[in-house]
C-alpha cells in the first residue's frame, strides 16, 4: 500500500496486522483519485474528512496531493497510532489530527462543537469540509445511518464532495437528504459513491452507474 502522488509519493504505509482493517487496494485507490481529479479534487488548501480511517491512506493521499488539513476518524486505538506513524513517515502529521472514538460520536460532538479544541494546526469545529471520505467496514450496519447523518449534518461545504466506500451488494440512497450522487463506479464486489449537494451536482449527475470490468485480482475496501 503506497501514496500515489503529490508529495509523498511511493512512500509505503504501514497497516495492523490481521484482517480487522482491508484497506482499499491502490488499484482502486488510483481510479478513485483519478474520478476526484476530473472533478477537481482535491484543490490546494483543502479540508479533509476521513472517517473509518483505518491506516489514513485515503486522507494522507489528498494531503499528499495538496490538501491543507485532514481529520483522521478511527475508533481502533492501536490503528489510530499506525495512522499516526504515517503521517510522521509522509512528513505530513502538521497538517493533520487523529481522533480515536466511533464515526457516530465524533459527528455528534463536531455538530455541536464540543471537545474538538482549536488550535493554531487545526480547523475549528464549524469549517466545512471540502471532502469526507467514509470507508466503513462492509459488515457494518449502521452504513445508511452515517450516510444520512453526514447528509443532514454541517460537515460538507457547499461545493464539497462526499465519497462513499461500498460493496456492491450494498445499495445506497441516491438522494439521501440534500445530497444526490453524481458518480459510481465498481470493481468487481467493490464500489465507490460520490455524493455533492444537489444544487452543486448539477450537470456533473452521471445518467447511469459507470462501472469498470470486474478484475478477480481486486479486493474489497474496508
């Protein structure tokens, strides 16, 4: 698993041992930020949401190609301290901070601002984010709650881009809340959903889902 671009690319990032956390393979990984690219993201000086962050590749990927600020979301301690040993490999870890507590607390508590601390490194609660990558595990339940409570939440700017990671197997809303979904794109059992504010998606709706051949040497997101 390697940064693909900007400033720390080809570096290799560390993961926890075992199958807990499958982070998003860097096949997947290079069409998704290449999807991001020919919309304009990630545009210099942006704020990043990574929630489910797992080893941060997704976010340490956007602060490596410009990004000026990432949340790190990652209930997994032991994982959380491997986030943090990447980001000080990537010479990234002044633009960033991880928070080790569940999706759904660290939403509750930036919705109303309490317990995040502004400092001088990082945004105060009520900045919007730019992008929020949301990657949960495939088992997990409560995917279409978080979806709607980033939705409805103030947490996206208004041109800001939401990106969903998915299996196939898992249908989600096309319009949940304001937001409506402007691309998909597949990869065998895998998916990846982008979601705007409707106003902003605009012409950039894809007609229908984009799919790319399945690839038995894919492997699923985390």
């Amino acid at each position: 698993m390697r940064v693909i671009a900007g400033s720390a690319r080809g570096m290799r990032l560390k993961a926890p041992e075992g199958r807990g956390t499958r982070p998003m393979t860097d096949r997947v990984k290079e069409s998704l930020f290449g999807t991001l690219a020919s919309l304009g993201y990630p545009q210099e000086g942006d704020r990043v949401l990574d929630l489910y962050a797992g080893t941060g590749s997704l976010g340490i990927e956007a602060l490596s190609r410009g990004a000026g600020w990432c949340d790190f979301v990652e209930q997994n301690a032991g994982v959380g301290r491997i986030i943090a040993a990447n980001l000080a490999f990537t010479r990234l870890a002044e633009r960033a901070r991880v928070h080790s507590m569940a999706v759904d607390a660290y939403l509750k508590l930036r919705a109303v601002g309490r317990n995040l601390r502004a400092g001088d490194k990082e945004p105060l609660p009520d900045v919007k984010c730019d992008i929020i990558f949301m990657d949960p595990p495939y088992a997990d339940p409560a995917i279409r709650a978080i979806l709607g409570q980033v939705a409805e939440g103030p947490f996206l700017a208004p041109d800001g881009l939401l990106v969903v990671g998915h299996a196939t197997t898992v249908t989600l809303p096309d319009a949940p809340g304001p937001l409506r979904r402007i691309r998909q794109r597949t990869f065998g059992g895998s998916a990846f959903s982008l979601y705007k504010y409707a106003l902003a998606a605009g012409s950039e709706t894809d007609p229908g889902d984009d799919d790319a051949p399945p690839d038995e040497d894919d492997e699923e997101m985390c």
